[in-house]
C-alpha cells in the first residue's frame, strides 16, 4: 500500500488528524529513518525595512514561539553551527550577544527545535520548528520566518486555536506582507529536497502546505507583493488588501463561509472553522480553500524560472510548481 493510502486508511480508521503526530513519511529504505513528518506549519514573508528593526522582530518572534510551546522547544542553533544546542532559560541573552557579535548590515539567522520519540530509529525530523532569516542590507530577497507544531497537544487537543492566536500575535510583531499557515510537511533541518518522496501526498492531499521559505524568496526575488499559494490561514499586508478591494469587499466574497481577522497591519484570512487535508482522489477540494484561492488568484506569484520544491526525476520541476500552487482553482 502506497504512504498516501496508509495516511487516508489511518485518518480515517482512529477518526482524527491527531494521528498525523504519530505517523511519518518513510524513505525507500524504512530503516533511514523518517522523510517527512506531519503537522502544523506557518511561514511570514517579511517586507525590507531597516534591519536593526527586523532583528528585533525576528528575537520578539523567536521568544514567542518558544514560550508558547515552551514544555517542547528546548534546541537552539547557533551562528555559522550545524548542531543545535540544549538550552533551559536565557534565550533572549544568547541571541542578543550572537547580535553584538555581527553588523546589523551582515542580517541574522537561527533556528529553534523541539523533538519528539515517535519510536523512529535515526529520527532526525523534529515537529517543533521555528526558523529565521533576516537578509543581509544589501539583499533585495524576501526575509521570513516559518514554523512548524505537532497537530496536537498532549491531550489530543489539536493546535488549531492556538496557531491561529499565535499568527494573530505573529503578524502583529514581524508584519509580514504575506504568508500562509495550516497543515504542513515537516522535513528535518536542510532537507526540504525530500518532496521528491512527498510529492504524491502533496497532489493527494491539497491541504497540505510546503513551508521552507528559501525556495520561494529565490524565486520571487524583487517581487515583494505576490503571494505563493492560499491554505487554511492566508496572511495578507494591507496593500494586498486594498488591491483586491479592500477589507468591505473581502467580507462581502468571502464570508461567512470565511472569517477575516483584522490585525494592525493586514488581515487573516481563515478558511473555515478548522484546517483541512482534503482529498483528490475522493474529489474533496475542501470549498472554502476554493474560495480564498479564487478571490486572491491575481495577486498570486506564478512567474517561476525554476521551482519551488524538488520533484522525481522523470516529472517537469515548473510544472509541478504551477500545478500544486493552482490546486484550489
């Protein structure tokens, strides 16, 4: 049986997404450990303002995220390492000395993890990601920040008011000009190249997002004001917004079937009550994804030279791109 029948049979069989948290993508070989994971993800594509501003954004971030899942997110990567280290308390001091270490100019990145034992040998993809690049002054390149969450807590509460509260206060701090945030792949750190083994889930199931960030910032370049996709979360600046008409019109398109969240600096578009997978081979498009896709089509990116995530060798790289980022319409 293929991954993608396993994960649908699974879903539907324990009669919840809670399951998502236990299951993984496997390689060719099982015993290599895990390709992908499942879960919750969010990326922000930040607009280019003064850098000394947008690293402050980028720590008010990073502190967030780890207080609000502050019993799992216990990694931290430091400059120019590979290896994450353990830290209990003192967050904001090591990134502010790692500050003092580099011009503002020069730009910042690192990244914050949290693993869980889902009983994989040689599991390095971890559920509980966060990631941050503020790009050096003299990059034109989108910033961004992304994140990844298990699709339940411990008590098999799932994560979807608190990843909605939490892009609310995100967006408040990194003012983003767009982004997206729902079901997500989780791949380990520097491994996004393994959506050639999750291709076929991303086509059976359109709810999922890829979230990585470097891939689309490469390829939108200059182009500060186009989207990448729609998910269950769409985030949008306000000149998005009054591009398409304004926040009156958007209310009158899009709800009740949608709810519009309003923040100081943009909306949140929230496709529904909760995130869904949805499911081409049952042609389950979920509508209100169909919905956001449709009203924002012309202020989506499609003007790709290359690809936004690795594909098998026989399948066209920007065909891929374009057909999976049109996959609501």
């Amino acid at each position: 049986m293929k991954p993608e029948e396993v994960i649908a049979d699974l879903v539907l069989s324990h009669g919840g997404l809670c399951v998502l948290d236990k299951l993984h993508l496997p390689y060719d070989r099982a015993s290599a450990g895990p390709a992908a994971k499942f879960g919750l993800g969010c990326e922000l594509y930040l607009p280019n303002v003064d850098r000394s501003i947008q690293r402050e954004q980028a720590l008010q971030f990073l502190l967030d995220f780890q207080r609000t899942f502050s019993g799992r997110v216990n990694e931290f990567l430091p400059t120019d390492s590979r290896r994450a280290v353990k830290f209990a308390g003192g967050l904001e001091s090591r990134i502010r000395a790692e500050y003092d270490q580099q011009p503002v100019e020069s730009g910042y990145s690192t990244s914050l993890f949290g693993a869980i034992d889902i009983g994989v040998s040689k599991d390095d993809a971890k559920p509980f990601q966060a990631h941050v690049l503020v790009r050096r002054a003299a990059e034109s390149q989108l910033s961004f920040v992304t994140t990844n969450m298990q699709v339940c807590d411990a008590l098999d509460e799932p994560h979807f008011g608190t990843l909605l509260n939490a892009v609310l206060r995100w967006c408040e701090i990194v003012q983003p000009v767009h982004g997206t945030a729902g079901f997500a792949l989780i791949f380990a750190s520097g491994m996004s190249q393994n959506t050639k083994y999750a291709l076929h889930l991303m086509k059976r199931f359109p709810g999922f997002d890829f979230i990585e960030g470097i891939a689309f910032s490469r390829e939108a370049g200059t182009v500060h004001n186009r989207i990448k996709c729609v998910s269950w979360l769409t985030i949008l600046r306000n000149d998005l917004v009054l591009e398409l008409g304004g926040v009156d019109s958007m209310r009158a398109a899009l709800e009740p079937v949608c709810k519009i969240h309003e923040y100081a600096g943009g909306v949140v578009i929230q496709a529904g009550e909760a995130p869904q997978l949805g499911d081409t081979y049952r042609k389950d498009i979920p509508e209100a994804y169909r919905l956001v896709a449709r009203y924002t089509k012309n202020i989506r990116f499609e003007a790709y030279q290359s690809r936004l995530f690795r594909v098998p060798e026989d399948l066209d790289k920007k065909e891929e791109t374009l057909a999976w980022i049109r996959r609501f319409d």
